[in-house]
C-alpha cells in the first residue's frame, strides 16, 4: 500500500473504526474526540464539518487548525513501525493518530495519553 492510497481514505471513513476500537474496550467517542482535538486544535464543530465533508486524511491534517506540539512525545511501534522514525511527516501524523487511538484501547488513562505533565 503506498503513501498516497493512504492519504487518500477519507477521514469520515476512518474515524467510526477509531470510535468502534474504543468502544470495543469500554472506552468512549468522546474520549476519542477528545484525542482529536488535542491532537489536531479541532473542536467539535470543525470535527463535525470534517467528517461530513469527507476531508481525506492528508488534508484533515494539512488543514488542522493547530497541531498539538506535544504530540511528538509520542513514541513506541504502530503497525511494526516506530512512529519517532517515520520520516514522511503526513505518514507520521496519522500514525501518532493511530497510536493515541490504539494507547485508549489499551486502557491507558488519558492524562498518559495526552502526556500531561506530571504536577
């Protein structure tokens, strides 16, 4: 599967499989929303207007409105891959997405997930 394929699969249609992932788990849509928007800067109306547009997934991220800095504390292996060593930065976007996803479903509490800072 190449990058571009990828790219190309529309947010609306990856998004009920991360709300099914957590569900599955005993987790939540709205914590999954709540990944989002700490990732992307989304709230729930851009959100909403992403997933009803059928925005791809290059472009839900390209068109974010703030990428969260912290996001790049997120390390470990996705799909067999390092995410701190994919160098594509769209690829590496949505794998960090897909690990934050997979950490909710793996029952991890969500100030680990969202690497707030221990007080």
């Amino acid at each position: 599967m190449t990058n571009q394929r990828v790219y190309n699969y529309s947010f609306a249609s990856i998004y009920p499989l991360y709300v099914t992932k957590a569900e599955r788990k005993s987790r939540t849509r709205q914590e999954v929303d709540q990944i989002l928007f700490w990732l992307t800067g989304h709230d729930r109306q851009s959100l909403d207007q992403a997933i009803a547009s059928g925005v791809t997934l290059e472009n839900f991220f390209a068109q974010a409105p703030a990428m969260n800095p912290a996001r790049s504390l997120v390390t470990g292996v996705i799909c067999g891959v390092r995410v701190e060593e994919i160098a594509e930065p769209t690829m590496r976007e949505i794998r960090i997405m897909d690990k934050l996803i997979d950490e909710l479903a793996k029952g991890r509490s969500m100030a680990k997930i969202l690497r707030t800072p221990a007080a």
